[in-house]
C-alpha cells in the first residue's frame, strides 16, 4: 500500500506513472486502488494552455484551443500521458503534464526577466535555506519563480500558532516540522522540483552533508535563530566557497558575503573580529545579546526593531517578525540569489530595503527641543559680594591654602546625583563659604533642591571631617537665607584641643569611598556593626536610621527602585539628565570630562551596556514608554537590592533643610559603611520621584499612576512615625570587587580663593 497520508514525516509526492504507453490495462489496475482518493485530472486543461502559449501571435478563442487540442489528442490516451503523482498529506491524485512541458508552462511567465536559457542554467543550480521562517517565505519564492532545481531544508522547529503571524500556512499543519510543511507546499506547487529536508535542524554531524553532498550548494541562506549555527555554518560556508545570503525582516536588512569570489573575506563582515573563536561556541546567555547586537548592528535597526529586542525574554519570548515584512524579505532573497546564481551581482555587503523610509510622509519631520539650562553657570564675582554683604565675623584662626585646598578637596569626593557636582568653595577673609552651583545643579532629579542639599550636606561633611582631622573646628552658619539662595554654609575655623571623638577616623575612608552596584556577596551584619552604622547617622541632629533585612522586604524594595529607575530613563526629562547629563559615553564629544559617570561603572554587564546603548536614542525610550516596557534595563538594580545585606533608610522630620542634614547624615553613614569593610550604593530614585510626584510636575498620567502605586508599596515597607520622611536610602553589600570611583572636577574648577577686592 501506499503511504499513510497521516505520517508527518512525509514530503515528497509519489509519482505513480511516466508516461505510460500502451498499457490501458496496467494503467487500470493500478489506478484502481486510488477510487477513495480525491482525484484532479488536470492534464486536458494544462495542455490547452500549452497550446495557447506556443502561438503567441495569434490570439486564440477558446473553441478554437479545443480544437486543437481534439486534434492533437485524437490518437492518443491522455490517461497515458503526463504523470500522475499522489500527494499522501492531501489524498490527492493529480494528473498533469510531464516534468519538460511542466516547466515549459510554468516558467512562461518568466520570459524575458529570466531567459529560457537562463532557467534552464538555474535548474541546475542548488540552494540550501536553514531556518524555515522567514526562510518559508525565501523557499517558497525560490520554488516559484524556480531559479534553483534543488532545495535544501533545515529546521528542527514545529509550526505553532504563533507562527502564522508571518508562515502563510494552514492549522491542521499545527505540529508538523517547518521544512515537512514548506516542502509539501512547494511540491504542491512543482512536484518536479527536488527537495531535500533535514528536520532535525543543522548539527555538527550533518552540516558538512547539507552543504557538500552529491554537490556543494551554490547559495547558503541563512535565516537561522541560533547563534552557533549561524556562525558555523558560515565558517563551513566559507571554506567551501559558498556565497552566503541572510534577510532579518528589519528595515529589509540583507547581507551578502561572497565566499565563492572572496575566500579571505570574515564572516559576518568582519563585525566578530576580535572575539576568540571558543567564545563562539557554546555561547554564554550573557553573552548572547551583546554578539546580536554586533551582527545586527542594533543602532541601525528600526526603532521598533530596537524596542522589541529589550524585550525579548521579558514581555516576548523572541525576536518579532511580520508577515509584510518576511514577504518582502522572501522578494528580496530570491531576487539577489537568481541574479548571484547568473553572475549578474558580484558584491559583498549590508542593504537595506527600509520600506518606513523609502515609503514615508514628507512632512514626517519632528523639531526636536533643544535643551536650555534657565540658570547662569556660577558667578565669583557674584559670590563675592555676597560674602562681603555677611555680618563682618573675624575668623578664630586662619587656615593656610594648602589646608584650605585639602578641606575642599575631601568635600568633593561625596557622592552628588549623576556625580554632577553641585559645590562652589570660595574662601575669603578668613572663612570658607559654600555655596550651591545652579547651573550645574539643575536636573529632573534635583526637584525642590533635594538632590543638591544631599549632595551639599555630603561635602560639607567631609570638608568638616578633614578640617578636624587637620587639627580645626569647624564654627557653622547654615543657609540659604531668602536674599542668597545659593549660599548654603559659612565656615569659621578654630584651632581645636587633641580630644578625639568617635568619628575622628572617618576622614581616613573620604578618598576611598565610592558606589558600589554590584549585588555583593552573602552577608548578615552583626548587631555591633548595626549600632556602629546607627550611631555615626544618627549623630546628626534630628536624624533616625532603619535597616531593611528582610528578605520580603528587600525583594519588595528591588522593584520599587528598578520601577523608579526605568521611569527616570524613559521620562524624557529624565532620559535627558540620564543619557546625556549624566552618563559618559565611549568615544563621546564628554567622555573625558571629569564629571558625570562612565558608562563601564555604572552598568558591568556587556548586555546592560548593550541595552542602554539602545535606549540612549530617544524614540526608542519612548516607544518603550508607550508600550509599557524596557524592565530588562533594571533588571540588575532589582536583583542587586533584593541581594543586599541591608538597606539602611534615613529618616528625618519635615523642614527646611531635611536634605542638608540628610546628606551629613548619609556621608557620615556612608564612611563607616566602609570603614567596616562594606559597600554602599545610595538608591534615591523612588525619593526623587515621590518628591515630584507632589506636584505632577513633569510626570505623564500614566507615570503619575504608577508612581502613586509605587508610593504605597514602598510605605508599606519603611515604618514612618512622629510626621518623619524618608531622605536617603543607601544600599549595604560586602563587596565581591572593589569599585572604580568617579571622576572629580579639578580643584582649580571648584575651590576659589579671593583675598583681594573684588
């Protein structure tokens, strides 16, 4: 009997008969046991047709066809003639023209685009295609428009019902392998073309076979998802000097690799080069995104396109394709692979086929708002005669400049948001005068001054430190009074008694203080290291200090920050202070300025980078805004705060100067946060955001929604009483590598001193 037509490993047709001759008897015999199938007896019209084309000058009726054909048949059996070919999958039998005037017919059309001596050179021709979705698409278009007589299959994927948002295929081929299903459509279409499947996809044990056997191909397209069959197909392709073709469905991205014409050509046009061959093979996950990002250049795909890979393995499972664009990408293969196989097109490279842009509005043009700081970068002059309008307060002792210059110097290594550095020192007559940079201040963070009087306070701490250290009190006046906004503290220095006191030391741990981001290593803070840190926060006025060890809670507060963090990068003001302001870019115009965060610190991880090099672009921010997406962004801040030892939360009553106060608090927390040994991280988006929230200003509904949720979360998680309000949270880890610290303006940019008139 004849194959079961349930079996899915079934592609090829069965040829029942070739033209047969003579031999009615044996033709009825044999048919006979096809009576239950669906019979289509298609020979009588396809001759007709036959007919009609070979007399192209003279316009036939359709009478005068029949006629002809009467004639023609007139001593003939046409059950005889032609093939008859059961398709199992379908069971059908159809009975059509022989395998010479079958493709006479069909290829007709191809006149003169393709010449019958071309297609009688391409019918000789093999083509091998590895990954069978938009790899469908090329095969099906190859078959149809038949520039190749042999076809090569490889996927080891079944056909689900997402796939037919893009494999133009029906469900009852749900389950069935892709190259089973792409080759049954094929012969449907030529059952005289041959087709080869590998349904177990492309191994190391059979690729040399896929591309060599009975013949080498002549054109390897590769539509593949896996990374270590694409590049090793490549390298396999190369040694055999087989051209290579490949089409991503974005922005109609076709690569074209002449292995057969340039033997030292690198795979992938060279954009691998520089990655040790054994880091090719059996890919690390982390490493996955990054060597996409390389092959595909990702700054070069489409916006959605560099959306959608954020969120692969967050919101989607792989990378997207649609149905528009994997037909044109079959166009296009088929297109450059006949013209390849006829010597029509000799090159290597990367196209684009962008439809978006060759196919766009006109008036599609968007002003971009330029951004303009509304305050004036910082005025000595200014500051002068400020200081000079003070109550006249002789200084107790004054300091010389090099011990002026080591205050302020240790008041510039704290911490400051994006390390922006908000400080001015201007030393005169005697005292030391802080005040608060505007210009340099002014940020989406930096709502109702929070982020500066951290940042402030933190200096004024350390400066404060050092001075005791140096062997000096520090007599404070505290600002900004209403008429000097900007001035923040005035400092009076007196000669000081060798007592010690308990935070004498922290000076010491000032220049090798910096943030750590890393997750840390497995580590419970003892109860003595607990009082330590409480009792250095909570030496300033006013303050109170808890620690969050739950791990609930930290798991809680993980997504709380990673959620605030992804609202700042996808806001557009914050995008701005993140991306532009903030962070230092390789080989950008800032990257060698001495403020701001390289990019290599503030995210490790080759795929982070990769990522945020991505949403660095403002329309893909907010593409990722509109859809909701981009949480692969904060995925390490989640898991690294859920990892911590603690996360200690500083509290202080509502006034004026909470975040002055904060700041000295957090410094001097911070500073035995290392003297113990121990890393910190301050995590101040949710404050930043919550700050702002009061007001809405800057916030779209939906991130106003958001953040009110996030608030109620995160005080279910920090226990406020007595009217208090959380003004810092720092991170606590036991470092597993020590961290690089950021940059610092020189001195001579920061600390001024003016004994003269002004």
């Amino acid at each position: 009997m004849y194959p079961d037509s349930t079996n899915n490993t079934i592609y090829k047709p069965v040829f029942i008969f070739n033209e047969q001759s003579g031999d009615k008897q044996k033709f009825n015999l044999v048919i006979s046991d096809y009576q239950n199938k669906i019979v289509l007896d298609l020979f009588p019209s396809q001759m007709k047709e036959l007919i009609k084309i070979q007399s192209p000058r003279i316009r036939l009726t359709s009478a005068e066809i029949d006629d002809k054909y009467n004639q023609w048949v007139a001593d003939k059996d046409p059950d005889l003639l032609g093939s008859w070919i059961y398709y199992p999958w379908s069971n059908r039998l159809l009975h059509i023209l022989n395998e010479t005037d079958f493709v006479t017919l069909r290829t007709s059309r191809n006149h003169y685009k393709i010449t019958p001596q071309e297609q009688a050179a391409l019918s000789k021709r093999k083509i091998g295609i590895i990954g069978l979705s938009v790899g469908h698409a090329v095969a099906v278009s190859v078959a149809t428009e038949r520039i190749c007589g042999t076809l090569k299959l490889a996927d080891f994927d079944t056909i689900e019902l997402s796939n037919l948002n893009r494999i133009k295929t029906g469900l009852h081929n749900l389950g069935i392998n892709k190259c089973i299903v792409t080759a049954r459509e094929i012969a449907e279409i030529d059952p005289y073309l041959e087709i080869q499947c590998y349904p177990e996809g492309i191994t190391d044990g059979n690729i040399t076979a896929f591309l060599s056997e009975h013949g080498k191909l002549d054109i390897l397209v590769d539509e593949c998802d896996d990374l270590e069959v694409k590049i090793s197909a490549r390298q396999m392709a190369k040694s055999l000097q087989i051209p290579v073709v490949m089409e991503t469905s974005d922005r109609g991205m076709l690569d074209v690799e002449r292995f057969d014409r340039e033997t030292d050509r690198p795979i992938l046009h060279g954009m691998l080069a520089g990655i040790p061959s054994e880091k090719l093979k059996n890919i690390a996950p982390a490493d996955r995104f990054p060597l996409v990002m390389r092959i595909i250049d990702a700054m070069n795909t489409s916006t959605r396109g560099r959306a959608s890979l954020l969120e692969i393995g967050q919101t989607i499972s792989t990378w997207p394709q649609l149905a528009s664009a994997v037909t044109l990408g079959g166009g296009v293969v088929t297109d450059v692979c006949r013209r390849i196989l006829l010597d029509q097109f000799t090159d290597s490279g990367r196209y684009y086929v962008d439809l978006e842009n060759i196919i766009g509005n006109k008036s599609d043009v968007t002003s971009e708002i330029v951004y303009s700081n509304p305050n004036a970068p910082f005025d000595l002059n200014e500051a002068a005669k400020i200081i000079d309008t003070l109550p006249e307060i002789n200084a107790h002792v004054i300091p010389d400049d090099d011990e002026i210059a080591a205050i302020v110097n240790a008041g510039t290594r704290a911490h400051s948001n994006g390390n922006d550095q908000p400080w001015k020192w201007v030393y005169r007559n005697g005292n030391l005068h802080l005040f608060q940079d505007a210009f340099r201040s002014h940020s989406f963070s930096n709502v109702n001054n929070i982020a500066a009087h951290l940042a402030l306070g933190s200096a004024f701490e350390n400066a404060t430190l050092r001075a005791n250290q140096l062997g000096y009190l520090a007599h404070v006046q505290l600002f900004p009074a209403p008429t000097f906004p900007n001035l923040v503290a005035s400092i009076q220095f007196e000669k000081r008694s060798q007592t010690e006191n308990e935070f004498a030391g922290l000076a010491d741990f000032i220049a090798s203080r910096a943030t750590n981001r890393g997750p840390g290593l497995p580590y419970k803070l003892n109860e003595p290291e607990i009082n330590a840190l409480r009792s250095a926060a909570e030496s300033i006025s006013g303050v109170q200090v808890q620690f969050i060890t739950e791990k609930n809670d930290l798991d809680n507060l993980g997504k709380i920050v990673a959620a605030c963090d992804l609202v700042f990068m996808l806001n557009e003001e914050g995008h701005r202070d993140f991306f532009e302001r903030n962070t230092r870019w390789p080989g950008d115009e800032n990257a060698n300025m001495k403020d701001g965060i390289p990019i290599q610190t503030l995210i490790s991880a080759p795929v982070q980078i990769a990522a945020l090099s991505i949403v660095k672009e403002k329309k893909i921010a907010a593409t990722l805004r509109a859809m909701g997406g981009g949480n692969a962004l904060t995925e390490a801040t989640r898991t690294s705060v859920a990892s911590a030892s603690c996360v200690a939360v500083i509290t202080l009553p509502a006034s004026a100067d909470q975040h002055f106060q904060a700041g000295m608090a957090a410094q001097k927390l911070w500073l035995n946060v290392e003297k113990l040994g121990l890393a910190g991280e301050p995590l101040l988006s949710p404050l930043f955001l919550f700050e702002r929230l009061d007001s809405g200003a800057g916030l779209s509904e939906g991130e106003k929604d958001k953040l009110h949720g996030l608030r109620y979360e995160f005080q279910n998680i920090i226990y406020l009483k007595n009217n208090a309000r959380a003004v810092f949270l720092l991170k606590i880890i036991k470092p597993e590598m020590s961290a690089i610290q950021s940059q610092r303006l020189p001195l001579n940019e920061t600390l001024f001193i003016v004994n003269d008139a002004i």
